[in-house]
C-alpha cells in the first residue's frame, strides 16, 4: 500500500518527495522490533497468536517482565499480596491490557536506545506517546468507535513523524523549532512551511510501513483534522481519529507535551467532554486515566 498522505493530495513537489523519502529513512536508524513487539504488532493484524507463546516470549524478557509485575504489583491494581509469577500477572492483564502495556514498553525501551538532537527530549516524547495511548484506548472503550482495538496503538505511534523529522531532518527540525518558538502559527504550520509536509503524514507514512491496519493509519493521518476523515461510520459511531485528537489535546492541556513550550498550539481539555451527555462518566473516565497512566508512566522515561 502507497503511504498516505493528507487530505488524500498526491505528492507532485519534488522537494516535498524528498523530505518525505528522507524523513522515512530515518526509520532504519531505529532498533529491529524485539521478538515480542513483532508478535504484539502481529495480533492487530489479525494473526493468531497464542496467549501461552506470548507468556512464554516475556518470561524470556527479563525486563519486559519484570515491568509487568511492578505494574500488577502497583495500586492500579489494589492487591493486597504480592504477585511473584509473570504468568499469574499476565492473566490478571488480560490479553488487551498485556497487549498495550507490552507494546508500550518495548516500544520506548526502543527509542530510547536511539541518539537524539539535544533540543530533542524523548522522556517527554515517551510520556506523551503513552498517555494519548492510554486516554485513547480508555475512550475507546466507552463509546462506539470505529476499530477501538487500534486506538492504544494509534495514540501511541501518531507523533511518530515529529521523531522522525528530527532524527532525519535535524537542521529542518532546527529551523521548525525557531519558527514555531517566534509564537506566529500552530506547530503543523511550521512543519508545513518548512518541509511541505506534516509530521501527521510522516506519521501515517510509518506505520503503513510497517503493515499496520488501515484503520490506524487514517486514523494518525487525521488527527489533528478529524473533520477531514473521509472514513464511513454507522450511525452514533466516532471515527478513530477523532478519539485520537480528544486524546491528544487532553494530554497536552495538563502539561504532558513533547515541548515545554506549547507555542501558539491551543491544546483543548473540554474535547473529551462532547463525547458525553453525563458529565460524571466523564469524571470516572479521567479519574481511571489518572491511575493507569500514573501507575505506568514509570516505565515510558
């Protein structure tokens, strides 16, 4: 499948090719997928993939295991004894839950092996990743969305192309960050100007590379302009990348941004709230977010 690009406009510009071409082969500067992450990837797709091959995979990972006790152990959980079997912490999971937490962490464990830009801070990129993963996958979870197995994923990869912009692109990033400092337009304008392409594209560009589900790339493609997302929903059903775009600002409107600086970029906290007619279902939503992400967030550093 060709990458995606927004709106569904063809790259004609040669020179916007080429930022493209460049930013993307920044992704052979990133580690190979573990064994597990290959097998988590594999599962969105479909593939069968045994509970019990799975275990057996993070048992063989000491640290990916020994993270997913800290997690049981922690208050997220509330148990009262002390869960010493990876594979009685795994059934406590469930099989959704051991997907994301897996995911997540192998995932930052792989990003963090990689030598970033100074101006870059991948603690922070790692936070937020995660947190718009967990706030999207626990909206997802409360009202109907198209492909609500994708959102902890999608949340997770959709900045993905910002990382790749400045891994590839160092001087362009450079020059991004000057202008979007100088507090005259919104960050994706910036990027715009400078590169003729969004990290937004770049991100949906990734993800087909890795031959993730359709429904995951339209969603991180749009999702800083969900109206534009020509996916076909039934009746009362939310397009993915909207769940996304809720998520993400939400995330960035309590401080837990890829920059300290948020620039011109009005992050909306009130998003979430359209998706209810019952503010305390909104309340017990946040309240859930708080004690999943504050009991994960360890391990996304």
């Amino acid at each position: 499948m060709a990458p995606l690009t927004e709106r569904s406009v063809t790259l004609e510009r040669p020179s916007r090719e080429a930022v493209q071409r460049k930013a993307l082969q920044a992704l052979g500067k990133l580690p190979p997928f573990s064994p597990i992450l290959n097998r988590i990837l594999a599962s969105l797709t479909k593939d069968d993939v045994s509970y019990s091959k799975l275990a057996d995979l993070i048992e063989k990972d000491t640290v990916v295991a020994g993270n997913i006790l800290k997690m049981v152990n922690s208050a997220m959980y509330g148990r009262r004894g002390t869960v010493n079997s990876v594979r009685h912490g795994l059934s406590m999971l469930g099989m959704d839950k051991l997907r994301n937490a897996v995911l997540g962490m192998s995932i930052t464990r792989m990003w963090n092996q990689v030598r970033m830009p100074g101006s870059w801070s991948m603690a922070r990129f790692n936070l937020h990743s995660a947190a718009t993963a967990i706030l999207s996958d626990q909206l997802a979870q409360r009202i109907k969305v198209q492909y609500p197995e994708g959102a902890f994923v999608a949340g997770l990869f959709h900045d993905i192309g910002q990382l790749l912009v400045a891994l590839g692109l160092p001087g362009e990033y450079e020059r991004i960050l000057s202008l979007y400092g100088s507090g005259e337009r919104p960050y994706i304008d910036c990027e715009r100007e400078i590169l003729g392409v969004t990290h937004a594209e770049l991100s949906a560009s990734a993800v087909t590379t890795w031959n993730l589900p359709e429904p995951i790339q339209t969603a991180i493609l749009f999702h800083h302009d969900p109206k534009a997302d020509p996916t076909q929903t039934g009746p009362g059903v939310t397009p993915l990348s909207s769940v996304i775009d809720a998520a993400h600002q939400y995330v960035n409107s309590i401080g837990v941004g890829i920059r300290l600086k948020n620039g011109t970029d009005a992050a909306d906290p009130t998003g979430l709230a359209s998706f209810f007619t019952d503010s305390a279902r909104l309340d017990t939503l946040l309240a859930e977010f708080k004690l999943e992400y504050d009991s994960m967030a360890q391990f996304f550093h």
